[in-house]
C-alpha cells in the first residue's frame, strides 16, 4: 500500500459510521468500488508528492538522476525517511552511508516521539502502521551494515530493538539475531528467541545447529542436524555436490524446503558461515543416509 491509498482510505474511513468490524469491511469495499471507478475526491499532500518523485527515482535512468529525485522527495517532505533510506542505499562510500543513516533514523526517531508514534499502545505494532514502517526498515538496514561492518553486537541490539517495536517482526530481524547468537554462542537467548518463534525452517534451525557444532555438544548438534535434513531434503544434497537449483523461483526470492531457501542462507549470512570452514565434513559425516 503506498502513502496516497494509505491517506485516500483514512480519509474515507474517517467519514463513516462503522460500528463494528463487519460495517467497517462493507465500507472498506465501498471504498474499493468507488476507488476502481475513480469516485474518490483526494488532492495530493507533500507526502504523496515526495512519494511520486521516490518513483520517479526508482525509474531513473542513473544513479545521479535517482539520488537527485530522492534528495528532491525529502526537501519536499522531511516526513518521508524512505526518502532517506533510498540515497542509503544507493551510497558507496561506507563512511558517508553510515552518517546518513545514522542522522535520518536519529531526525525520524525524533520526529516520531512529537508525534507520540512510541507511546505504549504502539510499540510492538510499528510495521503495521504505516507511518512507523520506514524507521523499522531503517532499523534493519542499520543492523544490516552493522554485520557488514564486523560490529556483531551492535547488530545484535538493533535487533532486540526492532523485535521490541515490533513483534510480528515483517522484516525477519528475528532470522539475523539467531545467525548472531549462533556467531556469539549465546545459548540461552538463542533458545528463547527459538521458543518464541518456533519455526521449522533453515533460518532458524541452522543457527541452533551451528552454536551447538561449535560448542562441542554432538547430541544437540545431530538433533538439530537431523531437524534440517526432515525440514530441507535438499540441505545435505548441497553439501553431496547433487543438489539441482529450483529454476522456478524468481532471483532475490526463495522457497521455503527447497533449494532456493539453502542458496539463500550461504549467500545472505556469510559472516556465520565464515566461523565454520570446515562444517561441510560434519555434516555429511552424521547426516542420516536418505533413501
């Protein structure tokens, strides 16, 4: 959803009588009827406008064009961060990446406490609300820089910080904070962060796996070990040389169970894979054989 249809249904909604869940969904795709045919009278806030030229940004044909339209987006309207985030990540140079993040989430933090967006009834829910969503995304790209950087524990807190704003954690900070324990061997945060999100997947049975590998406990190593090859039948057939990559996936996407989900991991959290050079031998050393 982008800001203008986030502003249009507000707008609309605002002016209804809803008094229960049922009318407000009957008013929703009263909206969506109106909206399709062109009904809805809205003129443009310098927000929707900062968003128009992001677009524009995204369409540019150089990186100077893009940059200058996001730059353009923000003097418009210092309410739009993403604004922010899309100069961040277009910025090489890692000092001057670094700085601007660092202010735009220190302005966007500041602006959103005046706006009472981190009082009490809000934390936990941030990417659900539309206008706190661009500070979680930063957050995550911080904590993203923060591993590029080799500054692990620094990422591990941007983590724990995100989680805290928002539980349902859309981002997947939940996925990186177990790499980072696994990294740390921190046993017991890894454990209850596993128990809050109890999922059978690479993301969060392989950090479990590797901490036990490199804290010398087998029996829990093999478990875990044996939990993957159950949750990822092609996980031991990347470390056999036999694998064959999923061609249906789209690039930049992956398919939880499949091998698109194990291409992913050994190319997204390489500062883990790193700690353990010779985990391949392990692992086809105590995988159980597959018929």
């Amino acid at each position: 959803m982008n800001n203008k249809f986030n502003n249009m249904i507000n707008e609309f909604l605002a002016n209804t009588d809803a008094k229960d869940e049922k009318e407000l969904n009957e008013k929703l795709q009263e909206f969506i009827k109106k909206y399709n045919i062109g009904e809805i009278k809205y003129e443009n806030t310098p927000l929707d406008d900062a968003y128009e030229l992001l677009e524009k940004a995204g369409k540019a044909k150089s990186k100077k064009q893009a940059i200058n339209y996001a730059k353009k987006a923000y003097d418009i309207c210092p309410d739009c961060f993403d604004a922010v985030l899309f100069q961040v990540h277009l910025e090489d140079n890692p000092l001057k990446r670094w700085n601007l993040l660092e202010e735009g989430l220190m302005i966007e933090k500041n602006r959103l406490e005046a706006k009472r967006y981190f009082d009490k009834d809000n934390i936990g829910n941030f990417y659900e609300i539309f206008e706190t969503r661009p500070y979680i995304k930063g957050l995550f790209a911080k904590a993203d820089y923060l591993i590029l950087d080799g500054k692990i524990k620094q990422a591990r807190a941007v983590c724990k910080e995100i989680l805290k704003l928002n539980e349902n954690d859309n981002t997947g900070a939940r996925y990186l904070l177990m790499a980072i324990y696994a990294f740390l061997e921190e046993e017991n945060d890894i454990l209850k962060l596993y128990k809050k999100y109890p999922e059978e997947n690479l993301e969060m049975l392989f950090p479990i796996f590797i901490l036990y590998y490199k804290k010398g406990n087998d029996k829990k190593a093999k478990e875990y070990l044996d939990q993957i090859n159950k949750a990822n039948p092609d996980f031991i057939k990347f470390f056999k040389g036999t694998m064959k990559e999923n061609k249906n996936i789209p690039g930049g996407f992956y398919s939880i169970g499949d091998s698109s989900e194990i291409i992913m991991y050994f190319n997204q959290y390489d500062f883990l894979i790193k700690t353990i050079p010779t985990i391949d031998y392990y692992i086809l050393e105590n995988s159980k054989k597959k018929k």
